[in-house]
C-alpha cells in the first residue's frame, strides 16, 4: 500500500473498533459435563479498522485469529469485552450486547468470505440461488430483477453471467471464491472479514483473487479485516498488520514499519520465514526457526506466553506479563526490552 493512501485512512475515524476482546470456550469432561477449565481463545485483543483500510491479523494457526473474525460477525458471542461498530459521525452500537433481531441490519453491513472455497458454497444450490440468497433474505430482489443483480455481481468479480445457472462442482478452486466474494459483496457492506481467503488457491489465483479484492476496496469503500498466515500475501494487501500469538496481540503497526523494523522477537521469526523471490538472497537469509511448541491456550505460561520460545527472554519476561506500547508512531508492541532489541525485518 502506498504512502498516500495511508495518510488519507489515518485521518478518518474508526469504523469498527475492538476493546479488550475475550473469547472463552469451556472444557467440559466426565458423565456430567462439568466445566473443567476454559480454553483463552482470545484473551484481551485491541485493535481499530478503519473506512477502506484493510488490517491484517496474522499468525501461527490456532492463535486466535478467526475466533476473532467470528465474533465480529457473530457468529461467536464474545465472553466481554466491546466490538464498537460506527453506524453514524456520532453513534456507535457495540455488536457484542446485540441479540439476532437486533443485529439483523448490521449483518449486511459486515459480511464474511471464508476459507474453504469447496465447503463454503452449498453443492445442491446454483449461483443464482448462492449470490441471490442475501438478496431475498433481505427482500431486495426476487424475480428477473434478482437475475439481473446476480449477474452484474458475476461480472464485478470477473465470472461470466451465463454462468449463472451452473452449479459450485462446475467450477474451479479459484472461480469458487470469486463466487463467494460476490455472495459477501451483493448487500453493499462495508467491512467484509477474509478469513484466509487465498491460502487454498494457487499463488498465480491468488496473486488474481488479491487484485480482485484490492479493485473492489477501491469501487467501494470496503474496509477488510484480512486474516492469513502468509505474510508475504499480507505485505501485497495491506494498510496495517496486527501479530497474534496465543489469544494476544503482540505488535500492530503499519506494514511498511512492521516488515522494516520489526520490534517482536515472534514477528521477526515470522519475517524470517517469508521466502525471497531473488535467489541469490535465499542462502544470506538467516531463517529463525523456533524451539518448542505454541503455547497451550488453556493453560499459558506465566509472564510473557512467548518466552518458553524466545531467545532474548530474561528472567523478567517468565514472571512479567507485558502491557502493550507504543513505541513510536503508531506502533505498538507487547514487549519488555523491544527498545534494547536489534532484531532483522525483511531485507
């Protein structure tokens, strides 16, 4: 993302904004069922997304990343927390207080592309019925005028509108997708959660699906919440990238800053791991590989869940939980010696 573009966002105000998030699931074992302890899914996440900026929350599988996404959705009730969603300039409503009749006009609003773009799309149902469902759910269209707004919805996401009477089978890995970014697309909303919406294509369709998206942020004023795990995908897309590990963010700047000067020894082993195009860099890059397992989510290390992994720990960081920072700029890092630290972003 250019620099531009950057400043214009940064002077708007927030579209939706996350304040302390948490996202408990029970475990419950024995005849009874009795609730044994809890797995921290998400454990006190901050972080704002605002109008046409797209954020990425990146991470090691089972950090917490979709759990995040769902619950803005909702298809998950957070445990506490807010998730403060700017219906006017001067009113916000928090979706997480919302029961289903109430949180009817905001599903439109925020809508969701998912991962799996063979399991996503109902087999027994054809385009038209898969993209036009929205739109008769929310009694927009029915009849030719349905027809007609299902094709031009084809079109915007690259796919031929005789291709509407087909069925999901027909179609390949990549087309898929498109057709599910039509499905998210049709009500006209305006913060769209991709959770891992390329990381099962091809990197050729995804390099075309990451346009896509880029082109309809532009016609539209969409706002993305971009879940992955690929950073070199989230470099290509992204205004700002927020690190997760274990249910916490750890670092959040802007992706320029993040990739260039990282200030989290976990965000620079996940740099490290980016493959490099060139191949006469691929033998001078030193690849951070981290010892140990990720932390159990329902039973976290004491102090900073990172330091059992860590090679710069100290004995503060086993006893010490660190508080998110800012350091400079708009960057922002839960780590007690980040400013000491001289670690390697992208070269």
């Amino acid at each position: 993302m250019d620099s531009e573009s950057n400043q214009k966002i940064s002077r708007m105000l927030p579209l939706l904004e996350i304040r302390n998030l948490h996202k408990q699931f029970p475990i419950k074992r024995g005849i009874f069922q009795r609730t044994v302890g809890v797995v921290k899914a998400v454990n006190d996440v901050s972080f704002k997304i605002l109008p046409g900026e797209t954020l990425s929350l990146v991470g090691e599988s089972g950090c917490g990343k979709t759990t995040t996404g769902r619950c803005i959705v909702s298809v998950f009730e957070p445990t506490s927390g807010q998730i403060l969603y700017k219906v006017s300039e001067d009113k916000s409503v928090d979706l997480g207080q919302l029961k289903n009749p109430e949180l009817r006009p905001y599903r439109r609003e925020i809508r969701m592309i998912f991962q799996d773009p063979f399991s996503s799309l109902n087999p027994r149902l054809n385009i038209l019925q898969i993209v036009g469902e929205p739109l008769k759910v929310n009694r927009i269209a029915i009849g030719s005028e349905l027809e007609e707004r299902v094709a031009i919805l084809l079109k915007r996401v690259g796919l031929r509108p005789e291709y509407i009477r087909r069925y999901p089978h027909a179609f390949s890995g990549g087309e898929r997708q498109r057709i599910g970014i039509a499905r998210a697309i049709a009500l006209n909303p305006r913060l769209i959660v991709a959770d891992e919406a390329v990381s099962a294509l091809d990197v050729s369709v995804q390099a075309q699906i990451l346009n896509l998206l880029q082109d309809l942020q532009e016609e539209l004023n969409l706002a993305y919440l971009f879940i992955a795990h690929d950073l070199s995908v989230v470099g290509h897309i992204s205004h700002r990238v927020a690190v997760m590990y274990v249910g916490k963010i750890v670092e959040l700047a802007k992706t320029e800053e993040l990739f260039m000067n990282p200030l989290h020894p976990y965000t620079e082993s996940l740099l490290s791991a980016v493959p490099k195009p060139d191949p006469r860099l691929r033998n001078k890059v030193i690849r951070i590989r981290l010892q140990g397992e990720v932390a159990d989510p329902s039973n976290p290390p004491s102090g900073c869940y990172f330091h059992p992994r860590c090679i710069y720990a100290r004995n503060r960081c086993r006893h010490e939980e660190p508080v998110v920072r800012e350091i400079t700029n708009d960057h922002w890092v839960a780590c007690h010696f980040s400013e000491k630290l001289k670690l390697r972003g992208m070269e």
